[in-house]
C-alpha cells in the first residue's frame, strides 16, 4: 500500500513536476534519510541535513530514472550512499588526508546529541562502508539484497562487512558493559 | 560472534532509533528545488524588467535619447559631412548587417 502511494506520487512528480507531491515523499523520508546521515558522519547534524538536501534535490531532478525496480526507500538510499561517498571523496582530494582523518573531521559531535553518543562512538571504531552496513541492517531493517543494491556490491561482500562490523561493535559493547544487560 | 552478542547488537541499534523532527527541512529543500529556483528566477526578471519600462516612461527617459541622438547628428553634419567616405559608409555597413544576420543565425 505504502509503495503503491510512493508510485502514485512519483509519478505526479514525473509528469506534472507537482512539488505538493515531493514534498510528501521528503516529509516521509526525511527522518530515515537525515538518521542515515547522521550516522555516517557520527553525529554531524549540519553537515547531515545539508548532505540530505543534495540527496532529496538529486533525487528530484533523476527521478523520472526511477523505474520501480526496487523500493523508492532503496532508491534513495543509493543515492544517499553516493552522496555521501562523492563528499568524502571530495574531502579526500581536497585534504589528502587518510580515511582516519576524514573520520575525525566527520567527528565533529554537536552538544545536543549527547544521547546518542554512545552509538557514534561505537560507530567510529568501524570503517566507512562497515558503518553503512551496519545501520543499514540494525537501525533501518533494510536486509542484506537490499543493501548489496544500495552500495553495488555482492551480498556476500555485504555480508563480510556485517560480520567484522559486528565483531568490532561486540568489542566496543564489552568494554562498555553493554554485555551484563 | 555468539547469539547474545547479535542479539545484544540489535537491541542497542534498535534503542537508539530515534524520529527525527521535521522542523521546516522538507520546507528547505522544496525552495532549493532547480525548476522551481528557475520559475522564481524567471519572475524576478519579469518584474525587474516590467519595472524598468515603467520607469523608462515616467521618467521620459526616451526624450533624453533622442535629444542625444539629434545632438549627435547634427555634430556629425556639420562637422564630418565634408569628408564622408561613402565607399567606407558602405563597407561598414554590409559588414555590420553580414554580423547580424550571423547573430540571428546562432539565436535560432
């Protein structure tokens, strides 16, 4: 029902360019796009809504290339993956700083998210892609094919990420008393 | 990697799964939207220019112009008619409309 809604108000994006209707997939979307964000670059709020705006205005200006092969949710998370993969790259170039540095740059936690500090600090002990995955399949649900779609690759690449994704964060969960709970 | 481990895992993800507020974010992005930036480029410049003939009128700025161009004529006539190079007059003026004509070209 929900992906029928999603076709209807794609598809009056495609043919009338109507902004009523973008405006409702952003409204629906932008929680998970933003948290996706958020994420990546462990707790960036500014750098995480401007990189979701780049994400939702691409999305627009391609979106007569949605052919409904996969979820728009699917959709747009490939496109916040590359989003967010061009702006390192970007970084990278510009700094030729090594991925460690690019991950204490995106380490640039704001006061109002003390909360989640302990999900970004467990995050930042994992590599980028691993991090993508990780949330992806624990916090957003999306399965394995899924994500394999999102970040062009295997699953079973998918998969290897997962596996040391998970190991990293047990260490880190042990060593902060998570496994007594 | 044990069972209590994943399980462990999934809880502290699912815990810290939070909804985030709007507050005025889809509002951001639909201003930013390319076409809808175009229309309200386009409506500017509509308004500027309306603007600018309006004015153009009001201030019967069309009189300065011509009192330019008269004044411009008449310098040329008196001064400049005694040695007028027609042959000159003539290449310049073919060579000019050959410019337009190629200007016209390139618009279509």
């Amino acid at each position: 029902m929900s992906q029928l809604n999603d076709i209807s108000l794609v598809a009056q994006v495609v043919v009338f360019k109507n902004t009523r209707a973008f405006d409702e997939l952003v409204k629906k979307y932008q929680s998970a796009i933003r948290r996706f964000f958020l994420n990546q670059t462990l707790g960036d709020s500014e750098l995480s809504d401007d990189l979701a705006q780049e994400t939702f205005i691409k999305a627009y200006i391609n979106i007569a290339s949605f052919k409904n092969l996969s979820n728009f949710s699917t959709w747009l998370y490939r496109i916040a993956y590359n989003v967010f993969y061009d702006y390192i790259r970007t970084r990278k170039e510009t700094a030729e700083i090594d991925a460690r540095e690019v991950d204490a740059i995106h380490n640039t936690e704001q006061e109002n998210v003390g909360q989640k500090m302990d999900v970004y600090q467990s995050l930042k002990t994992l590599k980028e892609v691993e991090r993508t995955c990780v949330t992806l399949f624990y916090m957003e649900d999306v399965s394995i094919e899924k994500i394999a779609g999102i970040i062009g690759c295997p699953t079973g690449t998918v998969k290897s990420h997962l596996s040391r994704g998970k190991e990293k964060l047990a260490v880190y969960l042990k060593q902060n008393g998570y496994d007594r709970n | 990697m044990t069972e209590i481990n994943e399980k462990t895992i999934n809880q502290f993800f699912k815990a810290e799964k939070k909804e985030i507020e709007d507050n005025g974010f889809s509002r951001r992005v639909i201003r930013h939207l390319p076409d809808r930036s175009k229309k309200l480029s386009d409506i500017w410049s509509i308004f500027c220019s309306a603007i600018t003939i309006i004015l153009f009128f009001i201030f019967k700025a069309y009189e300065v112009i011509l009192n330019i161009l008269r004044e411009a004529f008449n310098g040329a006539m008196e001064t400049g008619i005694a040695h007028l190079d027609l042959k000159s007059l003539l290449i310049v003026g073919v060579v000019l409309i050959g410019f337009g004509v190629k200007k016209v070209c390139q618009l279509e």
